[in-house]
C-alpha cells in the first residue's frame, strides 16, 4: 500500500502522485465525492484504478494517504 499525494492542478483537478514509482496522473472518478466523505473506487486518466476506504470527514488537499491498487 503505498503513499500517495494528492494535490489539485491549476485548473481545480486532483493529481495522484506516487513517489516510488514517480508516477503522477490526473484523477478522472473517484467513487465517493460527498460533503460528508471522500474516497473509495479511484480511477486515472491512464486507466488504472485504486482504492482508499472512504475518508470522514473528506481530506483537504494537497495530502497524503495510503492506497492499495483495486482489484479487476
């Protein structure tokens, strides 16, 4: 399960940056986006999709959590 930062571009969207794969993409849908919690079914512009359970209340960003990749 690796950190990972989330931080907002300049045009208001997420990026998900993991530092040990110095991989960074936009994040296009996360599965819970709610005043009350944030997280879930995360999935990037390139495709790949991870999982953070969902955080109550929702994060301020930039920050950092821990994923796991989702399966299937």
């Amino acid at each position: 399960m690796p950190n990972v930062m989330i931080r907002k571009n300049d045009s208001g969207g997420l990026l998900f940056y993991v530092a040990k794969k110095d991989m960074e993409e936009t994040i296009a849908s996360v599965e819970t986006d709610t005043s009350d919690a944030w997280g879930g079914a995360v999935e990037l512009t390139d495709g790949s999709r991870w999982y953070i359970d969902p955080v109550s209340p929702p994060p301020s960003f930039p920050t950092t959590l821990r994923f796991k990749r989702a399966e299937g």
